[in-house]
C-alpha cells in the first residue's frame, strides 16, 4: 500500500466522518501529503546527486582508457 491508496482511504472515512474527527482526518491526510512531497523532493535530490557522481565516474574512466580524449 503506498500513501496515494492510504489517502484514498482516509478520505472516504472523511467524507463520512462529523465533527472532530473529519476535523482531525483532514489534518491527517494534509500531514500524509506533505511528507510525500517532502520525501519525492528528497528523493529527486540524491537521485540528481547519483546521476552527477556517476557521469563524472564514467568520464574520468574513459580518459583513463584512452576511450576519450582530455580536452
């Protein structure tokens, strides 16, 4: 289950919900939200980060195999 399918859920019982406890649902759902956000844009950071380590991997090994030429 991931936290689209979690949210789903909750919003059905929203929905249903009175009172204080649709009140505290849709804090919830809103604080399940902003962690997935939170969490992709990390996630896109360290992604980028790997990206960028192993293009310059590849790089300085075909320099050193002669597979490319220094500039």
């Amino acid at each position: 289950m991931n936290i689209r399918q979690i949210v789903e859920r909750l919003e059905e019982i929203e929905s249903s919900a009175r009172g204080k406890t649709r009140e505290l649902t849709g804090h919830l759902i809103d604080d399940l939200i902003e962690f997935d956000l939170s969490v992709d844009m990390k996630m896109q950071k360290e992604m980028k980060k790997m990206e960028s380590g192993f293009l310059e991997l590849l790089l300085k090994e075909g320099i050193k195999s002669g597979s490319i030429g220094e500039s």
